[in-house]
C-alpha cells in the first residue's frame, strides 16, 4: 500500500495548529531561508545578509588578528575555536538551503492529515498531534530559556564593564585606584584586528557593542537549528508511540479475518512513518554529525581554558560554555533516545498483536499484511536518527561522550600538574 504524493498545496507555514510552526517561524528570525514555495523575497535575501554577512565579517577580522599578532596557544585557540563556530553558523543555514526540496516535503509529509479510512483512527491521531504539539512546546521552552539566560548574563556584564570602564576613564593614571588600573585592559569576547587601537574611548564601545551583537547571532542560529532538529525527533517519536498504543487494537481482523478499516489505516500511516525516518536521516543526519564533532572539539577548548587560564572570568565563561554544550548533547541524545524507545515498544506491540490474532495466521486476506507489518517492525534494528551513519544519537552515546570528556579532562589535568 502506498500513500500519494504530499499535496504541495497543502500550506503548513501558516497553519497555527501545525507541530513545528513554532520552530519554523525561529529559523526565519534567525536568518534562515525556509522551503517555502515560491520565488524567494528581496527581504528575506536583505535579513539573510544582514545576520550573516557581520557575523562572517567579524571572524575574518579574527583571523588577521591571528596572523599579525605574535603567536601564543592561547591564542591558537581561540581562532581555532572562532573558526568552529563560524563554519558551523554558516553551514547551518546552508544545510537548510541546500535540502529545501526534501525538508519541504518532509514537512508536508509530517502535516498530511491520514487518509479518512476510519474515523476512530483520524480521531486518535488528532489526539496524537495535540499531545506532540505540548511536548515539542515544553522540550522548546527549556532550550529557549537556557539560551536566552545565557546570552541575558553576557549582555547584562557587558553592561556592567563598559559602565565601569566610563566611570573610570579619567582615573586609570591614579594608582592608588586598582580598581581603575585593573580595568584598563578591557576584556574582549572575540579578539580581531581592528584599524586602530580598540581600547580607545569612545571606539571600544562600538567595536564592544558589535563584538556582543555578534554573540546574539550565534545564540540565535544554534539555538533556532538545535530546537528545530530536535522538535522533528520529538514529533517522530511521538508517531511512532502513537502506532505503538494502537498496534494491538488495529492489527486485529474482524470476526470473518478481513481487514478492519482501522487495520488499513495504521498500515498506511506506519508506511508513512518509515518514509519520514528514512528520509529525516537523509536530510538531519549531516547537521547531527557536524553538531556532534565540531562541538567536541570546542569541548576540548573549553578544558584547556579551565583548567589552564589565569583569568578567572575567561575560565568562567568557559565552564558555562561546557555546560551549554552538556545540554545541547543531552536535549540531541533526548530526542534521538525516544525514537529508539518507541520503535522497541512498537515491535513488541506489533508482535504481541500477530500473536492474540490467531485467525491471521490462517488463510485470509490479514494474513500477508500482518505478515508484511511483522518484518517491518519486528526487525534487527531499531528506527534511530544517525550521523552520516558513524554514530546514532542515544543515551549510550551521550554517556560515552561523557565518558570520553572525563578521561580527556583527567588527562589535561595530569599533563598540568607535571
């Protein structure tokens, strides 16, 4: 049995009841280009220029830094570390752009309404996206909360210290005053070269303001693709529990061993769900391998900043960081955690369900449906979102990630103390 095309009139971008409107209407604020239909606008072209071009301007600037500034690791680092980001910041939005045809029929295929095969199965799948639009609410908040938090603490001491380097613009020659003399070498976020002295007043606010802008813009972009990516798991996840709780009622034939219009229904809706498994590996699975190295390797930067930095406000930011990369492990682990869980519950349902039918395994029209469900859900493997295939996302995964990031802090540690 094969479902249709998706209807590409269907319009889920307007659609208020839709699951992923609200991570949809994030990605365009955070400068992404969605497949939406249609010639693409001059102001999306304008806001999309607008949050990248700065944001890749100011990394440039960070590389020249690099190279005119004498060589120190510390400040190997730190363009190593600004170039993780930048790549990943601009590979982000590329991502969306270059998979838009599949993710815009990936999303109309996750919108499609089943087919009105039985009304008791329309009805509970409509209950299905009620419950899925809650959760992928709820799992958005706290992402959105935290990041917001952190950008908030930022923002507010970039406050505090341009606040403090005015009060003491005109006392740094007093000695007496080490609050003031401590002050005089202004800490920057990200260093870049610049075409005159970045600590002059009133340059250094400017250069300050744009340096905090620019953290925005990161904040926005990664917390934006990591709510979206995360929020297409939970949904299908939620599908998948959905065929779960309904496998043992709707694989059942009636009383002759015909099948039910319910047995028909979820056929095709599972069908559909394995199209939106297959098909999000093919478009999600790059963006989870690139999250998942690149963030490790600023992981790595975090610890030496740690545990070897003299600055404590420099070893601060870098804990928080590293409790930021922690919850984005944990939220994609999450996710990709309850695809695996669901798709286990789902087998033992469908199992469970070919079992307590014993007519469908005499002769009848159940009998090769059933049969067809049974190898299709009752395989090796479980349903799992990958990254390029190298890796699933899981606890397990996300537990030794944990693992590995311990013995590498307890070996930089060692390292130190000798």
């Amino acid at each position: 049995m094969q479902f249709g095309k998706p209807n590409h009139r269907t319009n889920m971008w307007n659609t208020k009841s839709a699951e992923l409107s609200f991570n949809l209407r994030g990605l365009s604020a955070a400068g992404f280009i969605l497949p939406k239909q249609g010639r693409l606008s001059s102001k999306r072209i304008v806001w999309l220029l607008a949050v990248q071009i700065p944001y890749i301007l100011i990394h440039i600037l960070a590389a020249i830094d690099f190279f005119v500034q004498p060589f120190n690791l510390r400040k190997l680092l730190v363009t190593l570390f600004l170039t993780n980001n930048g790549f990943q910041t601009v590979v982000r939005p590329l991502h969306i752009f270059i998979y838009r045809h599949r993710l815009r029929d990936f999303l109309q295929t996750i919108n499609k309404v089943p087919d009105s095969l039985s009304e008791q199965f329309n009805s509970a799948e409509r209950k299905m996206r009620e419950h899925s639009k809650k959760r992928i609410f709820r799992f958005n908040f706290i992402l959105y909360s935290y990041n917001v938090s952190a950008y908030a603490v930022i923002f507010i001491l970039a406050v505090v210290r341009c606040v403090k380097i005015a009060y003491c613009d005109d006392k740094t020659r007093l000695t007496e005053l080490e609050f003031c003399t401590h002050l005089s070498t202004p800490l920057y976020i990200y260093d870049f070269w610049w075409f005159s002295d970045p600590l002059v007043l009133p340059t250094f606010y400017y250069l300050y303001a744009f340096n905090i802008s620019m953290i925005g813009v990161y904040y926005s972009i990664f917390c934006a693709s990591d709510s979206f990516n995360c929020s297409v798991f939970v949904a299908l996840a939620e599908r998948c529990k959905f065929l779960a709780q309904t496998a043992p009622k709707a694989l059942l034939p009636d009383r002759r061993g015909q099948i039910t219009p319910f047995f028909t229904a979820w056929i095709k809706y599972h069908q559909q769900y394995q199209e939106l498994v297959l098909s999000g590996n093919k478009i999600f699975g790059p963006v989870v391998f690139v999250t998942h190295v690149f963030a490790a390797l600023n992981a790595m930067v975090y610890t030496f900043f740690v545990i070897n930095d003299s600055e404590d406000t420099i070893r601060s930011l870098s804990m928080a960081n590293l409790l930021g990369l922690a919850i984005q492990f944990y939220m994609y682990a999450y996710a990709g955690q309850q695809i695996i869980n669901k798709s286990e519950e789902l087998s033992r349902a469908t199992l469970t369900a070919s079992q307590v039918a014993s007519g469908a395994y005499s002769d009848g029209p159940a009998r090769s449906a059933l049969c067809v469900v049974m190898a299709r859900c009752c395989g090796s493997k479980n349903d799992e979102i990958s990254g390029l295939g190298y890796f699933n996302i899981s606890m397990r995964f996300y537990a030794r990630i944990m693992s590995v990031s311990a013995t590498y802090i307890l070996f930089t540690q060692q390292l130190n103390s000798k």
